[in-house]
C-alpha cells in the first residue's frame, strides 16, 4: 500500500543507503566485531526513525532517534580503545551536536504531554485558556 506520506518523510531504508544486510556477532568474534555490530544496529534504528523525526508525526520517532544517538555515542567512548581514535572522536562528536540539535525538540514534546494532562485535569470552564497556551506551544 503507497504511503501518502512526502516523499523525503517516507521511511529511509537501510538498503537505500547502500548498507549490507545488518552485521551480526557471534560469541567467538572479537570485541571490534562486538562494537560493529552494535554500532550497526544503532545506525539502522536511528536511519528508521528519521523521516518519523521530520515529519513530526509521532513524538515517539523522535525519542527513539535520540535513544540511538546516546547509544552510538556510548558505544564509540566505551570501545575507544579498540577504534581508530580520530575517528571514533570525529563521530562522537557529530552524534553529541545530533543529540543537541534534537534535545530542545524532545523537551518541548515532554513540555506538551504534562501540560495537556494539566489541562484535562483543570475544571471544565477553565480548561480554555490552558487549551490556548497548548495550541501556541505547538506551532
């Protein structure tokens, strides 16, 4: 079934980037083997969650991206060692400015959520004005 989703909101598959099928390790494999599948995993979540991320649709999409962000960043410092240096920095780095970028967006959709409870919560002849911050919150 075609999604009427735009074009650039549509799910980015892993495929379309080029990745091979997605890395698995085994038990006997090395730890860098370890880290590459972890790493793999994360990217593939974090590329399935983009387009939800953009379009705006489902906070959850952008809470999920944000989950693989830490995840990544966490797997890059804590297998330093085991990783070219620069480059594991280099990433870290463009993950935490990601992390930044999607942080305030993420605390605004907590900020919504609790006051949209607040508002339901207030007795009916005063849930208007609350429903009018609401609104301008999410525009």
């Amino acid at each position: 079934m075609p999604t009427a989703a735009p074009r650039r909101h549509r799910v980015i598959s892993a495929e379309a980037f080029g990745l091979p099928a997605p890395y698995r390790a085994t038990p006997d494999d090395a730890p860098p083997q370890h880290v590459r599948a972890a790493l793999d995993l994360r990217l593939r979540a974090l590329l399935h969650h983009d387009p939800g991320t953009r379009a705006g649709a489902d906070i959850e999409d952008l809470h999920q991206m944000r989950v693989s962000v830490r995840r990544m960043r966490a797997a890059l410092k804590a297998a330093r060692p085991l990783l070219d240096a620069a480059w594991a920095d280099g990433l870290r780095a463009e993950l935490g400015w990601l992390g930044r970028a999607l942080g305030p967006v993420r605390d605004l959709d907590v900020l919504l959520l609790r006051l949209r409870a607040e508002v339901a919560a207030l007795p009916a002849d005063e849930q208007e004005p609350g429903g009018v911050l609401v609104a301008a919150l999410e525009r």
